[in-house]
C-alpha cells in the first residue's frame, strides 16, 4: 500500500476517498529504561532505547492505518500525520503514537 503525507499524488487519480484512516500505538516505558535514558541525557548522548520504542510504535501505528485502509477497499493512504504523546501521571511514562490519513482508491495501482 502506497503511504504518502502529500494530499494528492502527482500523476495518478484519485477515483475514491474512504475517508480518515488512523491507527494508535501506546507502549509502556521500562523502569530500567528510564534510567538509563536519563543517565545518556546528562552525558549528551542519545537514547538508544526511546529511539527504538519510538520506531517500533510508529511501526505499529502506520500499520493499523494501513489495516484500516484496506479494510475500507483503499489502496493507499495520503496526507499522512504522525502525532507522538507522552501520556501518563506527572512526566508522563507511556508513548502514544498515533497515524492518521485519507483513505483513497487511486488509478493503477
């Protein structure tokens, strides 16, 4: 399935919209996790762990959009928005990643 975050796609028809399409990740942060974050932080380096949580939500999420689409009889999605959340009490220690876009049927694909 073609994922686009443009809202039209140059050379080809749009012949059908299906509407908004979206899909949600919410991952839970490790105590160890944490930790060891918050010492990369202070030293300067990245966080190897949130990078990898973060990618694999929006893996996740990219994925139930894509679901829903084809659901819907789309064979692709455009005007594609990642939003990301931290969710949860005071700091927040949850991710939420969330994909939401058009469900379209375009010519020729």
């Amino acid at each position: 399935m073609l994922v686009l975050t443009t809202n039209t796609m140059e050379g080809k028809k749009i012949l059908k919209y299906y509407g908004l399409v979206s899909g949600e990740a919410i991952m839970g942060a490790n105590i160890f996790k944490d930790i060891f974050a918050g010492i990369r932080d202070i030293v300067g380096g990245r966080s190897a762990a949130y990078e990898k949580e973060l990618r694999a939500a929006k893996e996740i999420a990219i994925s139930e959009m894509i679901d829903q689409a084809r659901s819907l009889g789309a064979n692709a999605v455009i005007g594609v928005d990642l939003d990301y959340e931290t969710i949860g009490g005071g700091g927040g220690n949850m991710l939420m990643v969330s994909a939401s876009g058009t469900g379209v049927q375009v010519e020729g694909l």
